[in-house]
C-alpha cells in the first residue's frame, strides 16, 4: 500500500471511530410527576449530574418534573415508543399495565417504612423487574420509594369507619381503589399535582398522602387531622425505555444502571432517615392526630387479599414472604 493510501485508509478508520463515539453521545431526558423541590426530582437531578460527570460530559440529562411531559400514564407510553427516555415513576401506573405490581400495595404488607426498604431491596423484588421489558417495554433499573402512606382530612377519622362515605383523594391506581371501595369510601383518583386544589376548593374530604408530600407540598393547610396508620408503602421504579436501552453500548447501560440504582437507593435511605422527624413536624404543627393499626383495618385487609391473590398472579405471596424475611431481620 503508497504511503497515501495508508493514511486515507488510517483517517477513515479515525473518522468512523469519532462518528461511533458521536453517534453514542445523547442528551436523555427523564420524566416525573413531582414538584421541582420533591426529592424525587432532585435525585432525578444528581443523577444526571453525575451521569454527565463520569460519561467525560458525552451524556446529558434533561429533568423534566410536574408532569411537564404529561401525566405517568402519558410518559408510559413516550417510554414504551421511545419518545421519552428515562422515568421516575410510582409504581402506581406500573401496576396498573402489569398487574403482579400491585402486590407491592397489599394494606399492611409491611409495618413500617425500614420494613418496606428492606422489601424494596430483597431478592424477590428484585425478581419482580424481570417482568417489565416484556409486559410494559421499559427497563426497569431499580426501586426508590416515598413515605409511607396515612389519611389527612377535614374531619377527625381515627379508623375504617369515619372514611366510610368519604371522598378520599387517591393516586390513580387500581389495588388503592379496590382498598378504599371496600372500606366503603368513595377513592376520588387525582395525580399529586392537583391535590392541593381539590382540597382547597372541597372537592375530596381527605387525602390518602405520605407525610413528606403533606409537608412539601403543604397539604396541612387545607385539612388539619392525620389518621398515621402506616396503611401501605409507597415504591418508586427508576424505568429506561426499552426502545432506548436496546440503541446503547454495553458501557453505557452499565454506567446507566449503576449510577441510577445507587441514587434511587439513596432516595430509599432519605425517606427511612426523615419519616420519624417528619411526624414530629407533622405533631408540632398542632394538627389533630389519632393512630390506627392493622386490627382495625383486619376485615379490609382479609377482602384486598381476596382478590388480589389472583390479580397479581402468585406475586403477593411471593411478597409476603419477603415483607416476613424484612420483619424479622
Ligand atoms: C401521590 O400520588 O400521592 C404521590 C406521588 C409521588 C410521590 C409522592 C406521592
């Protein structure tokens, strides 16, 4: 080969090479239902700082938050034709596309929040992601979670009675609505950016809410008794479009995954950390608070079982083995 030859053939395998490199840069973006200061949504922001830090600056992160994008049913779907990139979602519109997610929502499955972290950690979640390529076309990188859930309301409720008849304010899901139907309430399903409204304006009694959002998102303004009954856990998933996660290298998706499972594990650690302080805001703040357990929700809880035994296809008792493991650790 002329010395001219030789190096048209090297520049060409240089060109091709920066071209590959150039192809796989991506400005990615990710979407979420939370309000800007939500810790979901700062983590979402930290990832992408860090993506940004350890790609050399080839990856970018677009956070995209209160429902910018639309609401998560709406992002499901720019996930599942890869319009959209990433998600931090509720589990909440997961399961309602794959049901076997809604195990994770059975009332009293865990009794506190550092139960529902270990839950959220064990194998048998982690199991659980392998379904969601193939029933709802994303990649499911990893669980974080909120706080978990109790009632705020006008009126003083102190168990399943006083909801009975009551418009409670709920995340737009099935396995919370098939709960609150059966206490006989009447599950009023709003996305978290419009509950603040509806509460000012008397359009639900009360809210089925974690007690960071009624801080955050200053809910106690508007109703001032909290039922803590620990009822429920509340998952988060960091989700990848399955259309996107095919297009990347393997070091992409390596780095893609390791950075965002640990910043959704430390938004599990955040929440196990502030719960107990943000009870004590919640009391300090001189709202009327009455507690109620498991005993007085039995008759509720034996009936959601009932029925979600078959609706989610074996996982809840794969996951009540695993809530029994997280208790007794
Ligand atoms: C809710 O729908 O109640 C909710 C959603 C995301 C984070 C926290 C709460």
């Amino acid at each position: 080969m002329t010395f001219l030859k030789k190096m048209a053939v090297t520049v060409a395998i240089a060109a091709s090479i920066l071209t590959t490199t150039a192809a796989q840069a991506k400005d990615f973006r990710i979407g979420l239902i939370t309000p800007p200061n939500h810790i979901w949504t700062l983590t979402a922001q930290e990832f992408g700082k860090e993506l940004e830090e350890k790609s050399s600056g080839k990856h970018k992160l677009a956070v995209f938050p209160a429902q910018q994008l639309g609401n998560e049913a709406q992002m499901m779907q720019q996930l599942q034709t890869g319009a959209l990139d990433m998600g931090f979602l509720t589990l909440a519109e997961i399961s309602n596309r794959v049901p076997e997610f809604g195990a994770f929502y059975a009332p009293f499955l865990v009794d506190n929040i550092d139960q529902a972290a270990k839950l959220l950690k064990s194998e048998e979640a982690t199991k659980l992601l392998g379904e969601l390529p193939a029933k709802a076309g994303v990649v499911g990188v990893g669980y974080a979670m909120a706080g978990m859930r109790q009632v705020l309301s006008r009126s003083a409720v102190k168990g399943p009675e006083d909801i009975k008849g009551k418009k409670i304010r709920i995340t737009p899901f099935e396995p919370i609505k098939d709960f609150y139907n059966e206490i006989g309430a009447a599950p009023t399903p709003l996305p978290l950016p419009a509950v603040y409204d509806a509460l000012a304006n008397g359009q639900v009694d009360a809210l089925d809410m974690d007690f960071d959002s009624i801080l955050v998102l200053k809910f106690y303004e508007r109703a001032d008794n909290l039922m803590i009954s620990n009822h429920m856990m509340f998952p988060m998933i960091g989700v990848v479009s399955g259309k996107v996660w095919a297009q990347l290298s393997d070091e992409d998706k390596q780095l893609i995954q390791t950075l965002m499972k640990a910043h959704l594990d430390k938004v599990i650690e955040k929440f196990a950390a502030q719960e107990k302080d943000q009870e004590k805001q919640l009391r300090d703040l001189k709202l009327t608070v009455t507690e109620a357990d498991r005993a007085v929700f039995n008759d509720v809880v034996s009936k959601w079982e009932a029925m979600w035994k078959e609706k989610s296809k074996g996982a809840l008792d794969t996951l009540k083995q695993a809530a029994e493991k997280a208790k007794a650790q």
